[in-house]
C-alpha cells in the first residue's frame, strides 16, 4: 500500500487528537472558573463582613447615644418636677404670707387704731404711724409711759410673726430744736434719729423682738404728711413710723414721697413737701420745739 495519508484518514486522526485534548481543558477551565467564582464570593463575604461591622458601629453608636439621651430627658423631666413642686409651695406661701399680712392688718387695726395710732398699707408694707404726743414730751427722745404701753401692744403683735421685718422711722416738724435743747439735738435729724432709736430699742431690749429684724432711721423734718404751716399739720408730721415688712422689701423706705401740691386754687388742695429747714416761704413761723 502507499504511504500517502487519505484525507478522511486524516481527519479522523485530528479529530481523535482534539478529543483526547479536551478531556484535559475542559475539566481545568472549569475548575478555574469554580476557583475564580470562589474568589469573588470570598471577597464579597468579606466586604460584607466590613460593612456588617461598620453598620454594628454605628448602631452601637446610636444606641448609646440615645440612652444618653434618654437619661437626660428623664434629669429635665425631673427637674421640671421639681421646678414645678417649688412653684407650687412658693405659690402657697405667698398665700399663706399673704393671709397672715392681712390678719396682723386687721387685729393691730381692732387692738391699735385710735387718733393718735393709725395704721395704713401700701404696696406690700404695713405701717403704724404712731404720734409724738403719745410716745414722747416735746423736744425729748425718752419714752412716756403710754407710749411704751403701745409699743409693748405691737410687740405683742411682731412676736407672732418672726418673718417679718421693722423699720422704726423718726419724723419731726419743721420747728427748729430750742437753744437749750441744742447741746443735745443739733437739729431735727439727731431727735428724730434718737426717738427711732429709743422705740427700736423698747422693742428689742424690753418687749421681745429679735434686733435681727429692727432698723432705726430718722428722717427729720423732710417727710412731713401734713402742713407745717399749722398746729395741726405739725402735730401729724411729729411721729413714729413703724413699717412691717417681708424680707424682699426690708431695704425700701416705709413711705414715699408726697404729690406735688395742687393750684392755689384747688379745693382739693395737696399741702406742699418740705424740703429744707425752716418754714414754708409765705407761712407764718412757727413756735420753736
């Protein structure tokens, strides 16, 4: 026979040839197929992983930061509990302050008033306005027996009300003080300090009110009530001042300054402040203390 290779003898020997080749590739692309797939899942799953973590933090983060949150909101809501609880007991004691103030108004009213002690309110601040004439002989600061006999009835009512605090105010006329009486009172300022003084201290010293609460001041003559130009007005301007107050009030003055007078021609006519020594310019002079 030839040597020569017939082409479909050929053919069935290439064919023969790539078939005992592909049992090989075939299995080896598709095991690195499978590990390449493998791969990729890996490193999906630890991507997955990462962001699993970083989710968990942040979870955790807003977790605790709510809890912190919650903690406080409860501190607020506590405190508003308690800011509420204060308001509530402030606003009774006002009450209770309020109704005790108007009780000692209207006993010392019943037990004190008369025309020579009267009793009047303003703004919070109750004050006894006793007259000289009472307390003291003119143009002198020791206390007469009647007078102490008041003082001792107002002491009787400050005891029952240790919250409170006095002012004991001086007042005078405008007279100026007697030359033989200026070795002693220098001017009206220096009497009406020392009768404040000696009611600040028959309070304290003899009657039982804590000197915690007491103040003496003296005004002398630049507070009048009334006109000076008359016996009358001066008599009403010579007087104690005895103020009761709450504490938030214990620095103000007990009265306040009078209204400016009215036109001469005013039937209703407010006398004039006097604000210096000496008598009202057109008013005639009065009898020396």
């Amino acid at each position: 026979m030839s040597d020569t290779k017939l082409p479909f003898t050929e053919i069935a020997t290439k064919g023969a040839d790539a078939f005992r080749m592909s049992k090989y590739v075939v299995p080896g692309l598709l095991i690195l197929i499978i590990l390449v797939l493998a791969l990729c899942l890996w490193s999906m799953s630890q991507r997955h992983a990462q962001d699993m973590a970083a989710l968990q933090a942040k979870l955790d983060a807003a977790t605790a930061s709510l809890a912190a949150a919650q903690a406080a909101n409860a501190g607020l809501q506590q405190q508003v509990t308690n800011l509420t609880s204060s308001v509530t007991d402030l606003e009774k004691q006002k009450e209770q302050v309020a109704q005790s103030a108007k009780g000692l108004e209207d006993e010392m009213r019943t037990d004190l008033e008369s025309k020579d002690v009267t009793i009047s309110k303003l703004q919070g601040k109750l004050t006894v306005n006793i007259l000289d004439r009472i307390l003291f002989d003119s143009g002198e600061a020791v206390l007469k027996p009647d007078g102490e006999a008041v003082l001792q009835k107002v002491a009787a009512f400050l005891t029952q009300h240790p919250e409170l605090k006095i002012h004991v105010i001086g007042h005078t006329d405008n007279v100026p003080i007697r030359a033989d009486a200026r070795n002693r009172f220098a001017s009206n300022w220096e009497l009406s300090s020392a009768r404040a003084i000696a009611a600040v201290r028959f309070l304290t010293e003899r009657a039982g009110v804590d000197p915690r609460r007491a103040g003496a001041v003296g005004y002398g003559e630049f507070r009048p009530v009334a006109d000076n130009a008359t016996a009358d007005g001066r008599a009403h301007n010579r007087r104690i001042a005895i103020t009761i107050l709450p504490d938030e009030l214990a620095g103000a003055d007990a009265e306040p300054p009078l209204a400016p007078p009215a036109p001469a021609n005013s039937t209703n006519a407010v006398p004039a402040v006097v604000t210096a020594p000496g008598t009202v310019p057109g008013n005639p002079a009065p009898v020396a203390k």
